[in-house]
C-alpha cells in the first residue's frame, strides 16, 4: 500500500540542527554566548505571558555585564499572523538596528523573532518569502543575524526547525516560510523556565511533540521519493536513519513523563524529560517532516468558530496548535497503519511500553493515543471543539491544500480519505 516508487528513487538524505545548550540553569549564560558574537544591540522577542512571568526580562538583564544594551518586546502575538509578523517587523525595524535577537517563548515567539530576523537583515516584505501558492517563495540574499531560541514551553522544536508558521488572516490558511537560514543559531533549552507553563498548554504543546514525533517516524521513507539536484534540496527529505533515532527517543521520553508533566507541573525530572523529547522530535521532524495530522490541523485551526480553550488567551476563538494536531491522529494513523505495520506497532509499544497488544494491531496505536488524550484531557474529537458533520468538506479543502505536508504522507491520500478521516474525528471516544 505504499506510494508507487519513483523512476529514480533517491539516494541522499539531509540532517541540519542548530547547536544545542540543554539543562537547568543554561539560560543564565545567554549573555556570554551572545558576547562572543561581537554584538552590542540585543532586541528580546516574547509574548504578554511569557513576559508576565519574568523570565524575558531575567534573560535581558544578564546582557549588560557583557557591554550588551537588550530590550525586551513582548508584542508577540499566540499563533502568529501575517499581520501580527507585519507589527513585529514594523516594531524591529522601527527601534533598530539590532545585531542580534532572542526569542523566549514558545513556538510563537520563537517563530515571530524569525519572521523579524528575516525582514530585518533582507531586502522585500514578509509576503515575498511566504511558500507558495500563498506568497512569492523567495530564498533570502542575504544571511541573518545570530537569532538565540530560548523556548518556554514543551511543544513545537521551534528552536531547531527551519519555519516560521503563521495565519494569513485574508485568506483563513495557516502557511510559513521555509528555508534553512531561518534556523536558530543557538537554542538554549533551560527546563526550569517550563515549569510555569500550565497544564492546557503543557497537555497540547506536548501532543505537538508527539505527532511531530510519530509523523516523522512514519513518513514515506526518503528513497521512496524521486531523486533531486543539488539545488532541489529542501529541509523536509522523508524518514530516514537519523530521525528515526530522534523520533523513537523522543516517544520514549513521552511515555515516561507526559501525563506526570500535565498532572504535576513541578515534577522538575517529568520537565526535563518533555523539554528533550520536545528538542529530539524537533530534529526528527524538522528534517524527515509530517504529514496528515499536520495538514488537517491548518483548516482545524484556520476555521474555528467559537472555541476557547482552557490556560491559553481568551480574548479571540482558537485551536491552539497542538491540539489541532491531535484531534485527527487516532484516525489518521488508523489509515496509514497498512503503509507500515511494523512502525505503527513499533511506535504504540514506545508510547504505552508494557500495553497488551489487541488482536487487530491497526487498532493497537489509534487505542493508544486515546487513552493519552482522555487523560491529559484534550476535548472529544474535532466535534467537541465546535465542527458539525457539514464542516468536513470545507476542512477537506483546506487540508488538500496541504500538499507540501501531504506529499510526506507514506501512501497516496485521496480528499474521499481525508474526509472519512474527519468524520470519524468527530468524536474519537
Ligand atoms: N516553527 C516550527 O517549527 C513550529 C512547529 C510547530 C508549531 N509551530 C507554531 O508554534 C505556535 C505554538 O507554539 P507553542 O505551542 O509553543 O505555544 P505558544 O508559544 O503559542 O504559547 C501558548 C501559551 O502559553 C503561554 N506560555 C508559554 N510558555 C509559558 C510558560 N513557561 N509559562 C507560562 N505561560 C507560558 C503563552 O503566553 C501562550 O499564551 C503555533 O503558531 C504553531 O503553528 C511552529
Ligand atoms: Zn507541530
């Protein structure tokens, strides 16, 4: 059942990370890292929570006895938008200019000190470098500066991957920018500033960790696709050796510690354990990539009506990312189990170690990620976050949209796919 093999099947495959400081108390020597870049102005890149809980401002302070003058801007908005980069650039360029940025937050502040680092050291305006069909898909002339990614929560591998994801508000589809150039120079993954992520944001950004995870685990294997030219080369080359050994790492250290981590945020070892898997799924993923989970979770959050989920901003309706991603895995793994039996059982016993296998082993890891769901109390299905059984054809489209993600999925998906996928999600329990 997998895809059809390519005339000439690829032979080469690509691994790219930015370097790497991990452990409790690694974000009190931002100031000395950044002094060996030689720079003097620091601008420091957060959102209104992230600020609230004063870890931003510890991270500037430290810069002065370098000879560094930071400031910090916590305009970041949750879930950037084309016109929340636009403000931010706007801002950027307007105090500028900066030698170099620091992003501490989550997956939304670290990508909008992208967006800002891109526009700030580059020629044209965000919609230039926007992927197409949405935007001009231009590569950037110039380098950027040294961008250090502190993040804040336990969720996107932000920190290690190449895009910078936003809603493009006119027309209600989540798309990014890609190139390897918008890697972080350095991410500095400091547990300790996790802790006071609350149990919502911790139980979605940690199913962000784990699709990323078992997406990349079970993407179509790199030779599977056609091969390319030098110059053809993108970040996201398909599973392959390398990110395996992050993905299945990663699956390892969720098992051990996700549901302590949403129930007990103190528990420091449970925090430690989510901020590496958070980082391995992000090298995982961030070369192999994803695919459906990923693709149904651009409409899932692009179309939203009315939901307001628990511990994240209420003042405007969201699917916050991770649980977007989430509400359709059981179902879309359902549907790729028969691309690769083996992967899918391989990953239910990494998640669930010890869990009896059901006769029907396509069931063993859709059963698997429900239980988790259920327990770190993720809401019911795509139903119980506002969509009705009339919603599926226009959350079809959107997905189809997709195809950059979908070309990673490891068999062939058709829209009919997709919208089973969609109705079943309606409730997954
Ligand atoms: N670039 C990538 O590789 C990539 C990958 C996946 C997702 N994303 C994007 O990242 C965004 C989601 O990021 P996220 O899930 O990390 O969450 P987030 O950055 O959107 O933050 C979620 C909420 O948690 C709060 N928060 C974060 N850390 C906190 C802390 N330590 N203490 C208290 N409150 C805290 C924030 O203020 C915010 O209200 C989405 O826009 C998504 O599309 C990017
Ligand atoms: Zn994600």
């Amino acid at each position: 059942m997998t895809a059809v093999l390519p005339g000439v099947p690829e032979s080469v495959f690509t691994y790219g990370a930015p370097q790497v400081k991990f452990g409790s108390g690694a974000s009190e020597e931002i100031g000395f890292d950044l002094s060996q870049y030689g720079v003097r102005r620091v601008l420091v890149v957060t959102d209104p929570g992230v600020a609230a809980t004063g870890h931003p401002q510890r991270v500037a302070d430290q810069m002065a006895q370098f000879g560094i003058e930071a400031q910090v801007w916590d305009g970041a908005h949750v879930e950037p938008t084309d016109v929340s980069l636009q403000e931010a650039i706007d801002a950027a360029r307007a105090s500028g200019p900066w030698d170099a940025y620091v992003a501490v937050g989550g997956g939304s502040a670290i990508d909008t000190a992208k967006a800002i680092n891109l526009l700030t050291t580059n020629p044209g305006e965000l919609m230039d470098y926007i992927n197409v069909p949405v935007g001009g898909g231009k590569a950037p002339v110039n380098p950027l500066r040294p961008l250090v990614a502190v993040p804040t929560t336990t969720g996107t591998g932000s920190e290690s991957t190449t895009i910078c994801v936003m809603d493009v508000l006119s027309l209600k589809v989540k798309t990014g920018i890609s190139h390897t150039r918008l890697r972080p120079t350095l991410a500095v993954i400091d547990p300790d500033l996790t802790r006071t992520q609350p149990a919502g944001v911790t139980a979605a950004s940690g199913m962000d960790i784990l699709c990323h995870a078992l997406e990349s685990y079970t993407a179509r294997w790199y030779t599977t696709n056609s091969k390319k030219q030098a110059q053809q080369r993108v970040p996201y080359c398909g599973s392959n050796p390398i990110s395996d050994m992050w993905s299945e790492k990663a699956m390892a250290l969720l098992a051990g510690s996700f549901r302590t981590a949403v129930k007990n945020g103190e528990d420091l070892q449970a925090r430690s354990d989510m901020a590496l898997a958070a980082t391995f799924a992000g090298m995982g993923f961030g070369n192999a990539g994803v695919h459906i989970p990923h693709a149904n979770a651009y409409p899932i959050a692009g179309q939203v009506k009315d939901f307001h989920p628990k511990d994240y901003p209420s003042h405007e309706p969201m699917v916050p990312h991770g649980m977007s991603v989430s509400l359709t895995a059981p179902e879309a793994f359902r549907f790729t189990f028969d691309s690769n039996p083996e992967r899918h059982v391989r990953a239910a016993e990494l998640l669930a170690p010890g869990a009896a296998r059901p006769s029907d082993l396509a069931e063993f890891l859709p059963g698997v990620l429900a239980d988790l769901l259920r327990d770190i109390d993720i809401p019911n299905g795509i139903g119980a976050v506002g969509f009705l059984e009339g919603d599926v054809p226009q959350l079809v489209e959107g997905t189809m949209k997709q195809q950059r993600l979908l070309a990673t999925c490891p068999k062939d998906v058709t829209e009919d796919d997709i919208a089973r996928i969609f109705t079943r999600s309606l409730q997954l329990w």
